[in-house]
C-alpha cells in the first residue's frame, strides 16, 4: 500500500510540475497605441494547476505586437510594428528556459510597415509576416542558429473595400500556417479577401506560391482578421473585425467553401464593433472570439464536430477594456485576454462541460498587452 500511495504521489506531483508554462507578453511601446510606460516583451511562469502567475524577466523591444515561439520554446520571434521613418522589422530572440531571460540575436525588415503578426513553420526555416499599412506579407529565411536573413520573397495585394474609413487600401492582418503547413492561409482586412497559398518550407528562396482560384471574397466591409483550423477537422474559421462575424468554411482540396456565418454580438447590438480574435479549445469542443469597441467581451461557441458549424452558448466580459488578443493554456482549463487599453491580463477558468467561462480574480496589471503566447517550462 505504501509503495501504490507514493506511486500515485509521484505521479500527480510530475502531472502538476508539467502543467507549469512560461507565458510571454507582447505590447505596445510607442505609438498611437501607446501609455507610454511598456518596456517590451514581459516574462512570467505560469501555474496549469492554480492559474497563478509570476513575474520572471522583462526585455526592451520597440512595439512588440506580435509574437510566435519556435524549437519547442527555445527561440521567439517578435514583430516590431512601426512604420514611416521606422520601417517595419521583425526580431530573433534565443529564450532561456532555466532562467527565463530572452536574448536578442538580431532584427530584419519585413519589407513593409506595421508588421502585425509573424508565423514560424515547424522545422523553423521560415518566418512569415503580415505588414498592415504596407499591404503585403514576407517570407524571410531563418538561419540554423535561429538568427534571422533578410527577405527573400514578398507578395504585394492592391485595391479596397467598402469601408472607406479602414480600407483605402490593402491591409494585411495575418499569415497562418495550416496544421499540415502545406498551405498559409492570408486574411487582408482592407481589400476583404481570404488567400490560400501553397507552402514549401524546403524551398531555397520563395516558399510560398500562389494558386489559381485559391483567393476567396468575403462579404464586402467584412474586413478579415484573423482565422484558425480545426484540429483533425476540415474546417477553418474566421473572425471580422469589421462586421463582427465569424465565418465558418469547409477546407478540402486546397480550397475554401463557406458553410455558416454567426454573429459574435448578441442580437439586437448596436454598439462600436472591432472584434480581433479566435481560437478554440485543446479538445475541440469550443470556439471563442474576442470583440473590442464597445462589447469588450469573449464570445463562446459550441462546435459540431461532424459539421463544424457553431452554437451560440453565450458571451464573458473580458474585465477590462480592449481585449485584442486571448490564448487558451496547453490544459484547455484557462483562458486569458490581454485588454490593450484595460492595462491587465485577467484569467478565467474554462468549464470543461459548458465552454462557460468564470474569471477567477487573478490579473496582471501591465501596459498596453497585445499577444500572448506559452510554452512548457519542462
């Protein structure tokens, strides 16, 4: 009996030890989105178990907005979103999981302003970046040390929507990889298409190729953000900012066909609308979105898993103003909003039966949050 009770001791204490996560932040440093007062890329430990968070180290970098971690966590990758006289780049950092400090290796142009999102492919050959006041998005190849080249391909979109207070011209907001990375699938808000490109991470110098018949025209002012896959599952969705919809689309083929579309305001809004983001849970069950403007709100979904189709369940303040970027932590048990403008972090539990979300009080008050991302201390 005493071995089996220490057994199951053991056990549960390595199961707690491997729920523990670095979380990173990314904000906003300078510029129209600024406070003034962020330093850059913020690191804490985070507690699968508890939810509880840590403060680990902090590094200066000028408008992190973006972040994609690479090498199971030991290399991030920063966009930094400026413009103008500071043409938009993206930086390499090496990470450090005993100590948990972040180390600059080196920055490249993106070739366009306002990067606002970076992918990494899995066998980290390349990273792709979506710059969007310039328009286009980037490929630019990394080196076996983790340093980033310079670009070597970039794809430019022209024309507008019908939004002409936020479309007079393409503005790329994503470029993400699918699950099998043979594709990226590229969201341009001004212009309100959705791209599906081809992806060859062994290419030499342009990895990505563009197919016929593979862009696909959402509803006109829509504007389309940002979108994720399914997991196991053919099917893709798609947060606007603009109307405050989510898409839902079969994926088959390489190629895109719509199949629902779902407000995420409840019925009746007539509030600013600016909804940003989209993910659904580790196991499947659930879609959330997060929605900005007035509403500062996370709305959550049930998904069909036989037809990928949504089920409004209900909708979660995100206790603070601005919630421009969320993620769900590798156990699926929390979810946490970065409120840009609300200057907290806040951590709500997951019911694991319902999608329901309740917050839990804990919070980080820091400036200007805008992406969050995880990985395994162990």
């Amino acid at each position: 009996m005493r071995f089996t009770f220490l057994s199951a001791f053991l056990l549960f204490a390595l199961a707690g030890f491997s729920q523990k996560s670095y979380l990173f932040v990314g904000t906003y440093t300078e510029g129209g989105f600024k406070n003034g007062e962020s330093k850059g890329i913020y690191v804490y430990k985070f507690d699968g178990a508890t939810g509880d968070l840590q403060l680990v180290s902090t590094t200066a970098t000028e408008n992190p907005s973006y972040l994609a971690l690479a090498d199971g966590g030991k290399m991030l990758y920063a966009v930094n979103e400026t413009g103008g006289s500071k043409p938009g780049s993206v930086s390499a950092f090496s990470f450090d999981k005993k100590t948990g400090q972040l180390k600059f290796i080196n920055k490249q142009a993106t070739g366009g302003d306002a990067p606002c999102y970076v992918s990494v492919d899995a066998h980290r050959k390349w990273a792709l970046v979506a710059n969007y006041s310039g328009g286009n998005f980037s490929a630019l190849p990394i080196a076996a040390d983790g340093s980033l080249k310079p670009s070597t391909q970039t794809i430019q979109h022209t024309g507008s929507g019908a939004d002409k207070s936020r479309q007079e011209k393409a503005h790329v907001h994503s470029a993400i990889l699918s699950p099998d990375e043979k594709h990226v699938l590229v969201c341009d808000l001004g212009i309100d298409r959705l791209s599906l490109l081809n992806f060859n991470a062994a290419a030499a110098q342009k990895p990505l190729t563009p197919t016929a018949d593979s862009a696909l025209a959402v509803s006109p002012g829509e504007g389309p953000r940002h979108t994720c896959f399914y997991p196991g599952k053919p099917y893709v969705y798609l947060i606007t900012e603009l109307k405050g919809t989510v898409d839902v689309f079969q994926f088959t083929g390489g190629r895109l066909k719509q199949i629902q579309q779902v407000s995420s305001h409840p019925a009746g809004y007539k509030g600013d609308i600016g909804s940003a983001d989209i993910h659904i849970s580790p196991n499947g069950k659930f879609l959330y979105a997060s929605n900005r403007g007035d509403a500062n709100n996370i709305a959550i979904f049930a998904i069909d898993p036989a037809t990928g189709k949504l089920t409004l369940k209900g909708f979660q303040s995100t206790e603070g103003k601005t919630p421009r970027n969320f993620m769900i932590d590798p156990t699926g048990r929390w979810l946490l909003a970065a409120n840009q403008n609300g200057k907290n972090v806040v951590v709500f539990k997951i019911n694991q039966e319902t999608g329901l979300l309740t917050d839990t009080g804990k919070r980080l008050e820091l400036p200007a949050p805008v992406c969050l991302k995880m990985t395994p201390i162990q």
